[in-house]
C-alpha cells in the first residue's frame, strides 16, 4: 500500500539549532503512528514541517504525493491538524466555532453532521450553544476534535490530543482514533503518553536528538506492546 505521509531524512534546523536531523518515517492509510519523545525532542517541529508551517533544510516529505513546501495549500487540505493548546474564538458557542473552521477550511455540514460530531466526541449537548469561554479544556479539546472529524481528511496530525482529558474520555478518544483507522484515515499524534500510545497505536516511534532512536510494533497476539521495553527505552533516551 502506498504511503499517504512520507518522510525520508528530514533536517529542520531552528533558531541556529538542528530540531530534527535526520527523521524518516512513512505512514500508510488506516495506520496510526505514535511518535513518542521527550521536550524538544522535535515532535511538535515534525508536525509544522508537514503543515509547511517550518521551512526544511534537507530530506524529502510528500503528503498525499504533494511537497507541503511546493505546494502547502494542497497539504493543508489533506490534513486536519488538532494541537496541545487549542486556540478557540470564547465568545463564539462551540457550534459557532465550528461553523466559522470549516468555512474557514472551504467545507460545509450540515447541522445534523456537525451535532452527530459532537455526539461521537461526547460533548454534552448542552454545551454545544454555549460559549466556550466557560468551557474547560477536555470540552474545548473535544469541540477541536469534533471540528477535525468534519474536515473528513484522510490525515490527522494530534499534538498531545488527550491532554485535558480525563481517564474515561481519554479511553472514549482512543476508541474513536481507533474507529477512524478502521475507515483508512491515517493518524500521526505525538505524545508522552506510553499508555495510550501502547493502546491505539499500530507502531511507535521514540524520537531523540531530532531522529527515531528506536521503533516498535505492535504483536499480532498477547500484549500489544513490553510496556517495560518501552517505559526503558523512553527512559535511556
């Protein structure tokens, strides 16, 4: 199967400083890649680079075959991209929000698709008309995934996507990440999560000093993942 993300010797080069040097990894439709790492290991970098929002200085990267820095716009429409911090308008209800995103992206739902969204991620309902300069920040992190469903792009980037959740709605995510998979998307989050990488993700990748250092999959049988191994290895690095 073809690789919808292709990353061949990626070189990012940041403030006079190699963020990420070196990186290869590939990414195939229906697969999710956990991209683990400590601070300023380069993951967030990566994910700029795949936007096109950071310059490269060597390596190749192809998104959904375009060159995000040829042709960013066609990048951009490929992939819905859900960030740490989640930058949301608070006067605006979480409809409202949504509705402004997707305009914003050149795509329209219906409002039955967009409170189906809000259903999957378990937004209370009685939230979905109000503002969300009252809500905390699981309900905004769930309005943002909520918004990144609807764009229906075959590549979803997740910067730290359950930070702000609780356990249960964590473990709700995990399964929704899980269900998108099933449906061919292809998902790159990176985390610190050793937990819920191990649970979602079909490979995992540790990334240090701006390349991977090591690679796991998971087993077809019994544990998915050696949380130990893993739990070391991000330790070592």
């Amino acid at each position: 199967m073809d690789a919808l993300l292709a990353i061949e010797g990626l070189v990012v080069e940041r403030g006079g400083r190699r963020v990420v040097d070196g990186l290869s990894l590939t990414l195939a439709p229906g697969e999710v890649y956990a991209l683990l790492g400590g601070n300023g290991a380069g993951k967030s970098t990566t994910l700029f680079a795949i936007l096109g929002l950071v310059a490269r200085q060597g390596g190749g990267l192809m998104v959904a075959g375009h060159d995000p820095a040829r042709d960013a716009d066609a990048v951009r429409a490929a992939v819905a991209y859900l960030p740490e911090n989640v930058a949301l308008y608070p006067a605006l209800t979480a409809r409202e929000n949504v509705a402004y995103f997707l305009d914003l992206a050149g795509t329209r739902r219906d409002p039955a698709a967009v409170e189906a969204a809000f259903a999957t991620v378990k937004l209370a309902p009685d939230a979905w008309d109000r503002p969300v300069s009252g809500f905390s920040k699981g309900m905004r992190q769930k309005t943002a995934i909520a918004l990144a469903l609807l764009r229906q792009t075959p590549l979803l980037l997740l910067d730290e996507p359950t930070s702000g959740l609780d356990p249960a709605a964590t473990r709700d995510f995990h399964t929704l990440v899980g269900d998108l998979a099933a449906r061919g998307v292809a998902v790159l989050m990176v985390t610190h999560d050793l937990f819920g990488a191990a649970d979602v993700a079909a490979r995992i990748g540790l990334l240090a000093g701006g390349r991977l250092a090591r690679e796991w999959t998971a087993a077809t049988t019994g544990p998915r993942f050696d949380l130990n191994a893993l739990h070391a290895g991000f330790v070592a690095a």
